[in-house]
DNA sequence: TAGATTGTTAATCGATTAACAATC
DNA sequence: TAGATTGTTAATCGATTAACAATC
C-alpha cells in the first residue's frame, strides 16, 4: 500500500517539534496541548495539528498530548529508533567536525569510517578511526552494511564520488558539496549548501539596511 | 518607499540561479533563455522568470538573459558586491572547518577575527589569525565594523553570546547551535541546523525502505 | 456532566505554473 | 518583418489557518 505523500514542509518541520518536545521532557512536564506547544514555538497550534496528524492521532481530546510519547513517537516517523551504519567521505576540517559537533551517536547514527584520497591522511585517527584511501571503500561499505554516506569533498569530485557510492549500495548522501547530485529514484539526497546559506544571509542584511 | 517583501521561498533559490549562471560564465557561454536554465537546473521556466522579476527586468524578449549581467545583478541582489566583516564565536573543529571549507572571501566576506571561551586556545591561530578571548570580543566589533557572527557554540551558551553580540551592534548571525535565537527586528539570523538536517535524512531513508 | 482540546473539514492565503500579449 | 522569448496577468495547485463537531 502506498501511504499519502507527505510533503517536504512538514517534514523539515518534524524535528524541530522533536527538539523542543525533547526539552519539555528534559524539564520533567508530563503533557502539553498544542496551544501551549504554538506559544512556545511560534508557530500556529493548527499548524501543529495538522502536521502531526499525518502520521496518526497522538493526541487526546480534552488533554493535549503526552510529552514523552509524542517525543517518542516523532522520532520513530524520523527513523531515529534504527540505526545507521554512516561513513565520512572527505577526512578534511569539516569531516572531522561533523563528527565531533553532531551529536551522531546518540541518535543512532553510528560512525564507522573515514575515507580521503591523500595518502598523507592515511593512519590518522578521528575520533578513534583510522582514515583510510578510497579504494578500501567499496569493500568497506559491503562488509559494514552502510547506508549513509556524509560528502565533504570538493564540488569537483563529489558527483563521481556519490556515484560510485550508490554502486555500492548507500541509501543515503549528505551532501556538502557545492553541487546538485544527479541520483537514481530510492536514494536520498540531503545538501547542506553552506555557502547558500550564507548569501542569504546577506541578502537579509542587506535588505534590512536599504529600508532604513 | 517599501518595496513589496519577496518571500524567503524566492531568496533561497537565488543563490542556486547564482551557482548555475556562474558556471555558465566560467564555459564561456554568453546568453541564456529561461528555457534553457529550466533544463539545466531543473525548474520550471516560468518560475525563473517569475523569481527574476521581483528584482528588475533583466532579460530581453526574443533573446534571453545575458549570463554574465544577470550572475552580476544577482550578486548584487544577494549584497555580495557589498564587503562584511565576520568573526567567529567558538574556535573548535566547526569554526576552524567554516574558514577554510566556504569560500568566504572570495564572495566579499572578510574573516576578521576568532573568540572562544576556552584559555587553551587562545594564541592559537586560525588562518593567521589569532584566538582571543570573548572579553575582547565588545571592543573587536566596534572596533572593526563587525556585522556577522558566526556562532559555533554548544547551544547552552548561544543565546546569551547572540545577546551580547547584538548589543555590540552586529546585524547578522549565522547561526550553528541547536537552538532557534530570539534576536530583536532588524537583526538577521540564519540557522544551519546539522541535527534537524541529519533526521530529515533519516526520515527519508526510511520512508523510502518501507514503500519497498 | 461540563470543560477542554483534539482530529478533521472548510476557507483562505500564497506560491507555482500556464498562457499570452508585448517587444526585441 | 517573422521568430523568439521575455514580462506579466490569469489559473491552478498546495499549504496554512480557521472553525467546529467529536470525544476524552
């Protein structure tokens, strides 16, 4: 049975209620209605109804929603109760500091190589594992059942790099190359295009000082 | 005068129409129809033209656009004709990846000056730059004519930092803690949100292994 | 039971796409 | 001039918000 497609919006969404129904958890509250849910987040409380209804009925008339459940549940719609096996391509600063500033681990996201083409990396460790050369990859990515691959590598490289990649069974790439990759239906792509980010953030601060 | 808000859903394909045209610079090509682009980059023609004309019109009938004068107008649009001045808050792993990863100066933004809280650090260079502590950070902005921060803390302190760097008057924020800041009108935040970006991912891959 | 708050349908708003007259 | 392609208006589509009956 193919379920109704859920829209990106409400996807992207998800994970911010995770978040803050994380901290409400952390803070020991029990349930929370979606009205209080809309005055903390600022969004609107229908808003927050609509998208949670989606996936199922969480809530409970008269009560609201339980915080721990609901926490619970939003993070087995994202895929957060499995976990994935995920490599790093790209041994460079920003591969090591994915690894160190994500929180991975504690969302099952489990890091379990590290891979360059200069030799000079070779041996190195991050955070514990060694960085190997591009040639161990395709026997790597069988042997440890990896689906994530997490792409620091120049723009230049990385389209060949991600094709190689799917070859060997990746399900998933996050994308911080500077590129659009071109893949085959069923692979996921999420980018990180930190430079667009940034030129928004121009443009934003531009903006603003024109109107003054 | 105020001029009509563009929606943000605009502003963040610019940077993407910015890539692509300057690609098409680089291969030497000097015209493009919104037909062409659309095959490229795989929207539709009719919303190029639309997103194009809330800035001006920048083609001509029966010809097209100029790809060198459209990639320079919307440079401008974004401010990237414009210099910024950034520091960065947190000199860890993130920090150090950012300077080196994003193109930053090429694009008009200057890296200025690195802060952290941790004494260890301090001395330490960052592309040539020297690692100062956050009690230098008041005079450093007012000083250099700071307006971006990037921040690069763990989210327990963002807030606070974000509040004190606004009062030394920066006006914008590139925002890489887990945690969605409260800054007044006026100052602009742009969030990169790693975790929520990961679950997106996730949810994806998921979804996608349970259709099968 | 009465009050609260959900789940869901209906209304609105905004963004995308289509169509075509204007014009190079 | 004829052909091409924009700029722009109109139509469609989808996402958000409002409203309210269902129900705890």
């Amino acid at each position: 049975m193919v379920e109704k497609e859920i829209s990106q919006a409400v996807i992207s969404r998800l994970p911010r209620y995770f978040r803050y129904l994380g901290e409400l958890k952390d803070e020991g509250i029990e349930r929370v209605s979606s009205q209080e849910l809309s005055d903390i987040m600022q969004v609107t409380a229908s808003q927050i109804r609509q998208d949670l209804n989606n996936f199922g009925g969480f809530g409970q008339q008269g009560y609201g929603y339980n915080v721990e459940f609901l926490y619970e549940e939003i993070g087995k719609i994202l895929g957060l109760d499995r976990k994935h096996n995920l490599i790093i391509i790209g041994a460079g600063n920003l591969g090591q500091a994915l690894v160190n500033y994500v929180d991975f681990e504690r969302r099952g996201f489990l890091f379990k190589g590290v891979f360059d083409i200069n030799p000079a990396l070779y041996g190195k460790k991050i955070r514990g594992i060694e960085v190997q050369c591009m040639e161990h990859m395709n026997q790597f990515v069988r042997d440890n059942n990896i689906d994530i691959a997490v792409l620091t590598v120049p723009k230049t490289e990385a389209a060949e790099i991600a094709e190689r990649l799917i070859s060997y069974g990746i399900k998933g790439i996050w994308n911080f190359a500077h590129v659009d990759l071109k893949v085959p239906e069923g692979i996921q792509v999420e980018n990180v295009h930190l430079s667009d980010s940034l030129m928004k953030l121009s443009y934003n601060i531009s903006r603003f000082q024109k109107d003054m």
